[in-house]
C-alpha cells in the first residue's frame, strides 16, 4: 500500500446543483426545501474520496470513518454548491482532510472528515460475510 504522506496538501473542489431529492424535507432530516445537512455531508464525503483516488494503489479505495462538520447556512433548491477538500494529515492508512462547502453567497459548511485506505476487495468480502459464523 502506497504512503500518501507526499501528497498531503492536495486539494480538490467539485460543484454541484441543489436538487429537490437532496432537500431535508425529501431526506427526512428536517422539514424544509434546502440543502440537507446529510447531502452536504455526502458530498464532502464524495469530494474528499475523490482527492485522494488517483493516489492509490490499484485494488485500494478509501472508506469514510468519521466526520465532524458544522451545516453553518441554508441553500435552496436550484443554487449551486461547491466544496473543497483537502487533504491535511496522512497516518498509514488514516487521512484526515479539511472539508468547506460554499453555495454562491456565503459558506454553508466547515469541518473535518477522516477517511481509511482499504483494500477494496477484503472490504468487500468482509462486508458479505459478516454475520454468517453466528
């Protein structure tokens, strides 16, 4: 597995369209038509998986372990939201990453995210088989 402490620094910003589905009240978090608080974390998620993918070895993928965000204001259906990542801390397999959201009057979003590298197929198949030797 490749040590990413190199690459701490890199950033990545990806844009996205508010959609109905992705509202609090169509996710069932809250009962208005905005930005969710899970959507926005998802896409922080996305982002910061995304900054890292190019880095791995092949066969290897990053899992989200922890996220401590702060949703700081509202985004209506239709505005269009940005976030950055970046990545701050490398750890063996643990990266830590600087995530911040921004619709296109103010930021929406701060926090940290924590992700772990994995090998992609043992994930897989722990994952089928958990369970199965009780």
């Amino acid at each position: 597995m490749k040590d990413l402490t190199s690459v701490v620094g890199t950033e990545l910003t990806l844009e996205a369209t508010v959609q109905e589905h992705q509202t609090a009240k169509a996710m069932r978090s809250g009962g208005v038509d905005s930005l969710s608080t899970p959507y926005m974390i998802a896409f922080m998620e996305h982002v910061s998986s995304e900054c890292v993918k190019d880095f791995l070895d092949p066969g290897y993928v990053t899992v989200g372990t922890l996220v401590n965000v702060k949703h700081l204001a509202s985004t209506p259906v239709g505005m269009k939201v940005t976030c950055t990542s970046k990545l701050v801390q490398c750890d063996g397999r643990r990266l830590v990453f600087e995530v911040e959201a921004h619709d296109i009057v103010e930021r929406i979003g701060i926090g940290t995210h924590e992700r772990f590298i994995v090998n992609e197929e043992r994930f897989t198949e722990k994952t089928k088989t958990k369970g199965e030797s009780k």
